[in-house]
C-alpha cells in the first residue's frame, strides 16, 4: 500500500520520455511508482488538470541576502524550484568582513532592486568567511536545496 497516489495528472518524469496522463504512487517522501492504476493508498489525490514534475533548479538567483532572513527564498517554492543556485551573479554577501557590510549592500541596492534601508533592517550578519555563511544557512535552515558559487564582487572587496 503506498502513502500517496496522485491520480488523474499530467506527469513529466524526467526521463526525456514524453509527457502522459496516468498516477504517481508516493511512500515513504519518494516516488516509488508511476503509471495507470498503481493499488491501494492511505490517501488519493485527485490531480486532474494538474501536472506534476520534478522539482525545478534555478540556475541564476539572486538570494544570498534575502536567504538570511526568508529561509523558503519566496516566490520560488510555489513555482516549483527546489534548487538554487547563488553567486553566479557575482554580488555574493560572503564573505564579508563587518567594515565592508555597508558597501556590500550598496553594491547589492543596483543588482536587487532593494533599498539600502530595507538590506540593512533585513541582512541578518551573523557570518564573515564563505564557510561561516554556509554553516549559517545549515544552522537556520532552507527550504530548497541550495548550491552556491562565491562572488566575485565579494572576493574584490
């Protein structure tokens, strides 16, 4: 018996196979079938007019800041992103020692759209080298998967 079936959608599985009507069987958090009429579940989903896929990777992302302080890097999740990438940009917030905090910032008010204000109240610094920020992530916890290159603007200042 699996946990879940989803019956009824659209599914793209990522195999480069094309895309077709059926059910996907869930047990244990982890696909472990797919196809018409899989048995029995403790729970059906009726998916009709929805489609299902793997979970997306974004591969240009601007969240090394805002991941300090909105640990689910919204609107991502809702669009099915369940990685990111950060850094490729090259406006990175680690390392960072604390006298280079402001000018980080102001280089990211151009590249993010945000105010200088808004990075100060929001940009939670509890981290200087690249190792710290990661551990700092790991510690607070992030809802996608996150992979992340060191800037270039960062290595400068």
């Amino acid at each position: 018996m699996f946990d879940v079936v989803f019956k009824n959608a659209y599914i793209v599985d990522g195999t480069g196979n094309p895309a077709f009507r059926g059910d996907l069987a869930v047990s244990d958090g982890l696909v472990v079938d797919r196809g018409k009429n899989l048995g029995s579940s403790k729970q059906i989903i009726d998916a009709e007019g929805y489609t299902l896929t793997p979970g997306f990777i974004d591969t240009h992302t601007h969240y090394d800041a805002q991941l300090t302080w909105d640990p689910w890097a919204e609107p991502s999740p809702e669009l099915g992103v369940t990685t990111l990438i950060i850094g490729n940009c090259g406006f990175t917030i680690a390392p960072c020692r604390p006298e280079h905090r402001d000018l980080t910032m102001q280089n990211l008010t151009s590249v993010e759209g945000m105010s200088l204000d808004a990075l100060r109240k929001g940009v939670v610094w509890d981290f200087e080298t690249f190792p710290e920020y990661m551990a700092f992530l790991e510690r607070r916890g992030v809802g996608p998967n996150v992979a992340a290159y060191v800037g270039h603007s960062s290595v400068r200042v």
